[in-house]
C-alpha cells in the first residue's frame, strides 16, 4: 500500500488516536489478557514506551478500543502487537491502527515493517494481506497454545511503494 492509500483509512468515527500512557495500562492489560493467550504484561509495555517504540492508542470517550506497539530499528520496523477490544472489532479499529504504524515506519524512513502472526489467526493475515503484507516466511511452534502445546507463526513484510528491493 502506498503512503498516501494507509493516509486515507481514516480513524473510526467518534474515535480518537493518541500515543499510549501509563495511566492506560490497566485497561491495555484487560485488553490483552482478553485477546492473548500469552499476553504481555506491563512491563513489557513499560519497556516499550521507555525505549520509543510507537504506541498508538484509539478511544472512545475513555474507553481503549484498541492499540499496537512498533518497534523502529534501522531501515525496518516490527509490529510487536496490534490488539483490539472485543467490542470493537470488526469496525475498521484494527485497519486504522495498522495504517497509523505504517505510516509512523514512514515518518522514521523504515521502508519495511515485519510481523509474526498465528498460523490459525486467519482474520489478522487478511488483513494484512489487504494491507500490503505479504507472507515471507514461518516460525515453527512460536506461539504457546492451552494445553502445552505449540503453533506456527507466519513472518509476514511490508514495504514501502519504491523500496521493494530494500529486504
């Protein structure tokens, strides 16, 4: 997708985007624990926010409806985690704050930004996939799952129009 296609997805209606603070975390963790059956945990996202990674957060009033972590390195970026609440998904909170990280690996002129995601989580590789990702490898047994065992993650890349040799 190119820049100025992510700047066209417009936050929901009636939502609003800022970074993530502190005073989030309780609802972020309730969130998390909701969505992951490994959730990180606040100090995970204690780190992120001291090393500058980018933490968008979308609300409603104060309500968290969803947010993501970006951590920038050197001429590429990784999208470490993109939740969104239950009650919001479904409704354009999830494509918004992929196009917002996107467009922050832009700002920081890294033309690529890397995920991992669940092999059985098929509803975030179409999204992706409609984001421009593309499916550039596996991680075999990566995620825990209930009873011990373990799943496959896909390494998935996106790129910026005109980088496409940058990998």
């Amino acid at each position: 997708m190119k820049a100025l296609e992510l700047d066209a997805i417009a936050c929901p209606t009636g939502l609003v985007l800022r970074p993530m603070l502190e005073s989030d975390l309780p609802q972020v963790l309730a969130i998390e624990r909701d969505a992951h059956f490994t959730p990180w945990g606040e100090q995970a996202f204690l780190d992120a926010m001291s090393t500058g990674d980018v933490l968008p957060i979308v609300l409603d009033g104060n309500e968290i409806a969803g947010y993501g972590v970006l951590k920038v390195l050197w001429r590429e970026a990784e999208l470490l985690n993109l939740s969104v609440a239950k009650s919001w998904r479904r409704r354009g909170v999830g494509r918004f704050l992929v196009a917002e990280l996107l467009q922050s690996a832009s700002r920081y002129n890294t033309p690529q930004v890397f995920l991992e995601v669940r092999e059985s989580n098929v509803g975030a590789q179409t999204l992706y996939r409609q984001m421009g990702f593309e499916i550039v490898g596996a991680r075999k047994a990566y995620y825990a799952c209930p009873g011990g065992s373990r799943e496959n993650a896909w390494v998935m890349r996106w790129q910026e129009e005109g980088n496409k040799h940058a990998a």
